[in-house]
C-alpha cells in the first residue's frame, strides 16, 4: 500500500506551473523533467533554444519553451506574458540561469567577468520582478540557485562567488518583503555538480588544475542527481533552504573562518596559478581564456 504522505508530496506541484530559466541542460532541465513527472507543467526560460526545445520535447505536452535572456527586461516580459497566455499563470519560479568565468581580478577579461554578476545576480533580480505579480496572485514560491561559491570564496571565482553571496543575500531579504502575500522564498546552495558549467571549468587547462586541489569535500564534484533530488524535495516543501549536500549548510555556521583558512591553502597554489593565467591569455586572448561551459558562451556572445 501507498504511503499517504509520499502520495501527498507527490502531489504538491501537480497542475501548478513552473517556470525555469537555464533549462536547457543540468540542474535546470532535470529538474523541469523530474516536477513534470510530478504533474507539474513546465515553462523552460533560456538563451539555448535548440538544446531547451529537446527538452521540451523530451517532456512532452506539459512543456513549453521560450528564448529568453535573463539580463533582458524586454525578453523576460515577453517570456512571462508567453507563459502566461499559454499556462493560464505562474506558480513558482526558479531562477537558474548562471554562468562562471575563469580569471583572476587582474587579468580575467573585464566584459567576461561583468557578464557572470550580470547574468548569475542580476538575472536573478530580474527574473523575480517581472515574474512576481504572478507569483503573488497564486501565493507561490521563489527559487534562486546560489552556490557553495556564497560561502567559500575561492581564488579565480571573484565575480561567481560575488555574484552568488549576492543571490543570498537578496534572497533573503525578499523573503521577508512578501511573506506577508503568502509567498515564499528559497535559496539553494549547490557544491560542485557534474554540469556543463562544472565540467567547463575542470577542463580549462589552469584553472582546472587549481580546482583540483581543493582538499576534501569542499573540491568534490557529486552526481547530477544527488542536486536533483536534493532540490527536488525543497521544492516540494517551499524550503527556505537548500543545501546540497547537507554538509554545505554546516559551513554557513563557520563562515567567518572560512577566509583566512582558505587564503593559508591559496599561498602555495596561486602564484604558479597566476603565471600560467598570464602566459594562456597571451597565447588565447583574454576573452578566450576566460569564458567557460555552453551557457556562457550563449550569454557573452549576447551584446
């Protein structure tokens, strides 16, 4: 027999419409698949329409896509106006959308860095407020995917982990802003997850090695799976939180600690780092050298 109360989760985002920005691959499209097996109907947000329309199409009839880039008012209002006439509304909002450079501050390329606060902060800002009205009359939920980079800031990830500190941050304080409307406000801190966003950077042919140094936990990389059902169950309860692992929601109790540890493990790696990063600007180009994975590629050919 059924347990009442799986069947009762499994119910929680059955005919609700979920928007997603970044669905075209990893975190994004496994989940939209994952909460339209839930009955869920998906609205898949994103700059790589091709990938995001396979998707779709994968899906079947619950899904829908719209090309849209998160740093765009217009594109994301003619996106929410899109799923709107075509779901009925909007129940909850995930905003996924993210991309990362490799660089260090002195010699990433600027238009390249400026993109990752752009499109990982920004975006986020952005994709709440044009959806929120929506959101607010179904009394639904918001999602933000932050980092592990929030509260471990790594040498080479100065923009990412600004940008994703700030998604907490703004997270937040939204939450208390509309928490009185019946909506609720998650953050979501992912560790290093087998994405193309990941798995980018691991191949870049300094920053990767730096990467690969990182001690314990703190560098290991888990299945995409683990982050999907580690998400997945958040949303079905409307979570404030997400940690995935666990163990990263630890970290936040310690997080005063954790700069000064980091820079003493940083000393011994850094400058042979920083030499190299020199030396693969001047053979690629700066702008070469620091773009990374499909989705940022996507977004830094964007004017």
């Amino acid at each position: 027999m059924a347990n009442p109360f799986s069947l009762l989760k499994s119910t929680k985002v059955d005919g609700k419409v979920v928007l997603i920005t970044g669905a075209a691959r990893g975190i994004g499209a496994g989940l939209a698949e994952r909460l339209a097996a839930r009955g869920a109907k998906v609205a898949l947000v994103g700059l790589e329409a091709e990938e995001q329309q396979k998707v779709a199409d994968r899906i079947g009839p619950n899904a829908h896509s719209w090309e849209a880039d998160v740093t765009s008012w217009t594109d994301l209002e003619k996106a929410t106006a899109g799923v709107v006439e075509y779901f009925g509304g909007i129940d909850v909002v995930i905003a996924n959308a993210g991309i990362a450079t490799a660089g260090f501050v002195r010699s990433v390329d600027p238009a390249a860095f400026e993109k990752v606060i752009e499109v990982d902060l920004l975006g986020v800002w952005r994709t709440f407020r044009v959806t929120l009205p929506h959101v607010i009359e179904r009394k639904g939920y918001l999602l933000a995917i932050s980092s592990l980079a929030a509260i471990t800031h790594a040498p080479g990830m100065a923009n990412y982990s600004a940008a994703k500190a700030g998604v907490e941050a703004f997270s937040n304080s939204l939450r208390t802003e509309v928490a009185h409307l019946g909506v609720k406000v998650g953050v979501a801190h992912p560790t290093w997850i087998r994405t193309d966003l990941v798995e980018s950077a691991d191949a870049h042919p300094v920053f990767g090695k730096l990467r690969a140094t990182m001690p314990g936990l703190i560098g290991k990389t888990y299945p995409l799976n683990v982050a999907l059902d580690n998400l997945e169950a958040g949303i079905l309860k409307r979570a404030r939180t997400i940690h995935v692992p666990r163990w990263v929601g630890g970290l936040k109790l310690i997080r005063a600690f954790l700069p000064p540890i980091i820079e003493i493990g940083s000393r011994s790696r850094v400058p042979a780092a920083d030499k190299a990063a020199l030396e693969d600007i001047k053979q690629r180009g700066a702008f070469e050298a620091s773009v990374t994975g499909h989705g940022g590629r996507a977004a830094t050919r964007r004017p």
